[in-house]
C-alpha cells in the first residue's frame, strides 16, 4: 500500500506538472482527491491493516494528500496568472496615443424642416396630434366621404395588411379620429409617415411624410385657409415665395384646390425637376366636405372648416433647393453631412 501511495504522488505531480487550463487541474482533483478518487480509494483499505501498519499508512496517505493539494493550488495560482498576464498584454492601451475623436451626429434635413413647420402652425394656435400608422379602411377612406369602389381610391393605392386593414395613404385618418373625440372649435396638424404604392423617381416614394391641417370652427370661410397656407409659405420660404391656388376635386373637400410652388431648380421656366411645368404642386386643400362633418358628429349647418395636407419632402426639396427626394433616404454622408 505504501508503493501505491508514493505511485499515485509520483503520476499526481506529473499530470499537474503538464495540465494547461483550469479544467486541466480540476481533472486531476477529481481523479486523485474526489469521492472515488485513487487515494480515496486507498484509505478505504485501511480498515483490513493491523494496527501497526495503520498510523503509518494514514500518515502517508494525509502527506500524499496535502502534497497533492499544494500542488493543486500553485499550478491553479499558476495558471490563472498566466490567462490574466496575456489578457492584459492583448488588451493594454498606449496612453501616449493621440484619442479618436467621436463623430457627432445631427438632425436629418427632414426633421430639421418639420421641426420649423411645427414651430410655425405652433406659433398660429394649431396642436400636434399623432395617430396610428396602420389604420382601417373606414378611416382611411370611408369616414372621408370615398366609400368602396370609389374612383378617388385609385389614386391613393396603398399596402394592405387585410381587406379592413391598411398601412395609411394619408394622416387625415387623425383628422377623423380628432374631430369624433373634440368639440370644434378645433385647429391642429397632424405630421407622420404614410404609404402608397408609388414608383420611384424624384418626386415620388412608396413612403413619405405628409402634415396634415384641420381647422374647425363656426363661420370658417377659402379665405381663412388661403390666408393660413400664405403666412405659412412666407414664413418657411420667405416674402419673395411665389405660390398658386388650382381649383381641384377631392372627394373630402369642397370646394377644393390644389397649391403650387414656383419651381426653385428653373425659377418657373420649366426642367425636369417640375416636369417642364415652372410648378411644383405641394399641397392640396379645400373646405371640409359637409359629409366628412356629419360622419364624426359634427352639425355642418353650424360649424365649417377647412383642411389641407402637404408633403414634407417637398417643402423640404423646396427650403434646401434639392431636386431628387431621393437624396433624403439614401444615407449618403456626404449629403447629409450639408445641413
């Protein structure tokens, strides 16, 4: 029993000796000092000694045990040492090196310009109200006087999520929603992203931001939105803005209109931006119909309004002089980089 003890710290030392990880060490823990390790296994044979050879072989084997244990213990010190060594190497810093300076981000050109439009329908008494992206047909369509199958809905062919489902073609949908839910007098605008199934191209986008306005109140006449929609023009482009009524139809306005901007890129001579036209159509506009009024609870022979929606990239294509609105969505640095 004595040669089996010296065996196993001779075979214990050299496994410890060649161990390379943690794990390594915890092995040979187990193998030799565990519940059914080999010198555990030796002391239970201490029972069939005499009682001569028993203080001596428990005393070898205690010796055999705390040898073992030490060994266990520097080789882990050892070996942990070593990890914490090469980490520090691989992860040191030269605090000589000059520091790497951080890029600062800022505002996209879009929330620049709906940020000064908000400012300025703020400054003439109007709210900001959100609403719901994914909205239902009755809506988006319904509640603004073009019922299923209503030619006006072709022009405004959007992504469905279900037959009663959609994403929004326009954010008047909050118009509704504020009108059922507030007693006139009533004066917001209402900006947000909405879809249509659009082709690209300069002027056009599957997805854009369009702001929409609604004023609500007894004796509202044209006059008060033509008067509205100047100021806010003046305000954003300056006096020397240029802009134009077109009677139009919309099936939730009447009488209704369409407003232009005098081109920026050909100053009204015509190019390709405004498709040899001189005008960029930005806006349409018109008094709220009587029948949008009746579908949220509002007696249209005692309260008028009117109501207007503008996209945002366009005034923006507009405030910057940029003749793609391409440019907004591509992430390019170097074009964001200018504002």
């Amino acid at each position: 029993m004595q040669t089996q003890l010296k065996n196993i710290k001779v075979e214990a030392e050299r496994e410890i000796a060649s161990a390379k990880t943690p794990k390594d060490i915890e092995d040979v823990r187990v193998k030799y000092l565990g519940k059914k390790g080999a010198l555990t296994a030796i002391l239970k044979q201490m029972g069939g000694l005499s009682s001569d050879e028993r203080p001596i072989i428990g005393q070898l084997a205690n010796e055999v045990r705390d040898f073992i244990g030490e060994k266990i213990n520097a080789s882990m010190k050892k070996i942990k040492k070593a990890r914490l060594d090469e980490q520090l190497s691989s992860e040191k810093i030269d605090v000589t090196l000059p520091g790497m300076r951080k890029t600062l981000g800022h505002k996209h050109p879009l929330s620049i310009v709906l940020d000064e439009v908000k400012e300025i329908f703020v400054g003439m008494g109007f709210d900001i109200v959100d609403g719901p992206e994914i909205e239902t047909d009755y809506y988006n369509f319904e509640a603004l006087n073009m019922p299923k199958h209503h030619p006006a809905r072709d022009t405004q062919d959007t992504f469905y999520i279900d037959e009663n489902t959609l994403l929004r073609t326009q954010t008047s949908c909050v118009q509704i929603r504020t009108m059922e839910n507030s007693e006139p007098p009533i004066r917001m605008i209402s900006p947000g992203r909405v879809y249509r199934s659009d082709a690209v191209d300069a002027t056009h986008s599957p997805l854009f931001h369009q702001i929409e306005g609604l004023v609500v109140d007894r004796g509202i006449t044209f006059s008060d939105l033509k008067g509205t929609l100047e100021t806010f023009f003046q305000a954003l482009y300056g006096q020397g803005c240029v802009v134009r009524f077109r009677p139009h139809h919309f099936p939730y306005t009447e009488p209704s209109a369409e407003v232009d901007v005098q081109c920026f890129s050909c100053g009204g001579h015509g190019c390709r931006l405004c498709k040899n036209e001189g005008w960029i159509e930005i806006l349409g506009c018109g008094m709220v119909h009587p029948v949008v009024l009746k579908n949220c609870g509002i007696d249209p022979e005692i309260y008028s309004g009117f109501a207007f929606g503008v996209g945002l990239e366009r005034i923006a294509m507009r405030r910057y002089n940029i003749n793609d609105m391409r440019l907004f969505y591509e992430n390019d640095v170097r074009f964001l980089n200018q504002f």
